[in-house]
C-alpha cells in the first residue's frame, strides 16, 4: 500500500514537472514557430499552430537585412569577456569572505545583493555621462565591465555558497605543505570547486547574453550584441512578427544549445554541496 501511494506520488510529481516545464518552454515554442510563418499567418485570428505553410522567407530576409555574424561575435566577446572577468574579481573575494571572514562579512554579502535590487535606470544617466567622458560608449570594452559589475553580486555570492562547503582543514593542510595564498587558490581551491565555479560561470554567461536593458542604452552599431539585433526589427511602421520571431530565434539559439549541452554541469553546481 505504501509502495503504491509513494509511485503515486511519483507518477503526480513528474505529471507537474512536465506541465511545468511546458508551459514554460511553450513561449519560446511558439516563437520558432511563428518563425516560420508568413507575416499574414503570424498575426491571423484565430492563431494557427501547426497547420500553415512553412517557408524559411524569413530567415533569409534577416540574413540579408543585418549582419548576423557581427552581432553574434559581439555577443559572445561581450558575454564572454565579462564572465572571464567577473570571476577573476570574484574568486579571490570570495575565498576571502568564506575562509577569512570579518564580522562585516554578511553585511557586505548583503550590500552587494541589495545592489541588485536598484533599478538600473536610476544610475544610466551617469553611467552613459562616464562612458562618454571614457570614450566607452558604443564599444565591447564597456559593456564587457558595465555587465561584470551589474552581475559581479550574483557571482560572489554563489562562489561564496560553494567556497563554504569545501572544508578549511583542506587550506590548512596546503598551507602546512608550504602553498603560498595563490597556490591555495589555484591549486587546491579552484579543482575542487569546479562544479560550482563552471555553473557560475554558465548562469552569468547566460544573463550577460540575454541582457537587453545596458546593451540597447549603451551602444548604437559597432558593439551591438543580439539584444539589439532582435531590437532592431520593432519599427515606427509596425512590429513584423515573423522577421522578428526568426531574428529571435536566431538569437537565442546558441544559448539554447550551449544549455542543452552544458545542462549536467549545470545542475551538478547549482547542487553542489546540497548533499552532505
């Protein structure tokens, strides 16, 4: 009796997980698809689903209306660029927080997560009066640094989690065999808390990717990533829903597979550590 409730309850919990899950994936579903219609089957009433005729017009009209190539080299510069960055910044303050910790140490922690929560537009007007001073504005550089700041919180307080569940005895013993602060840190440090630094790495590569708010203030056409690609076909005569469904879809593509792909280790640092 107790085995059947317990598959029961299995059976119900996967029967969520699922509705869930498309429900979730559904919009983005609905995007590809629409990709693929003409612009009088994007916009018919009632919406068709599966039953219109197909046609690749538009992505061939993206293709040859913008330069997808730049776009996606800027995305993956400026995305990159600032992860990379992000985590040679955060790795040592969070080694720092977690195995040399002050009694301002969860204050700080705190402070930074409050940052978070100020809206971005209060601080654009001074951020774009700097950028110009800097000759920063429209360039890789400065969305590169403007993105590692904006996501920097989030990166050391997941590196911070992950740095507390590695036992200190282990740097102890490092130090005791003679391991100066950057061998703890490179040697001993960083191998074992390769899953949480990879997920890390993952979630801020993936938020520097889809973030649309800096980009499109900040740059005009040298440094624009696919935020702006995807911007650029919401026009004064109207929205193209199919173009802009198949420029979308472009967009989001490679995020999409490098997720399908990278899913594991995903999973494993978000984990990491929940399991004694």
């Amino acid at each position: 009796m107790a085995r059947a409730v317990t598959n029961q309850r299995k059976a119900i919990n996967t029967a969520a997980a699922w509705a869930v899950g498309l429900l979730i994936f559904f919009p983005i579903l609905w995007t590809i698809l629409t990709s693929f219609k003409t612009e009088a089957q994007a916009i018919s009433d009632p919406p068709v689903l599966f039953a219109f005729d197909w046609t690749l017009q538009n992505y061939s009209d993206v293709l040859d209306r913008s330069n997808y190539g730049r776009f996606l080299m800027n995305s993956i510069i400026i995305a990159g660029g600032s992860t990379i960055l992000g985590l040679i910044i955060a790795i040592p303050a969070a080694w720092s927080m977690a195995f040399v910790p002050s009694k301002k140490t969860k204050d700080i922690l705190l402070w930074m997560l409050s940052t978070k929560m100020l809206p971005a537009v209060g601080v654009l007007y001074p951020i774009y009066l700097i950028f110009i001073k800097l000759g920063l504005l429209d360039s890789r550089t400065g969305l590169i640094i403007v993105l590692m700041l904006m996501n920097l919180p989030i990166i050391v307080w997941m590196l911070y989690t992950y740095f507390k569940e590695i036992p200190g005895e282990i740097l102890e013993a490092g130090r005791m065999d003679g391991a100066g602060l950057k061998d703890k840190i490179l040697f001993i440090l960083t191998p074992m808390a390769i899953p949480g630094i990879a997920s890390t790495m993952l979630l801020n590569f993936i938020l520097a990717w889809n973030e649309a708010f800096w980009t499109l203030n900040l740059t005009a056409a040298k440094a624009a990533p696919l935020t702006a690609f995807i911007a650029s076909y919401s026009s004064p005569e109207g929205l193209f829903y199919a173009k802009l469904s198949a420029a979308s879809t472009m967009a989001i593509a490679p995020i999409l597979i490098l997720g399908w792909f990278s899913q594991k280790q995903l999973v494993s640092g978000l984990t990491f550590g929940a399991v004694k």
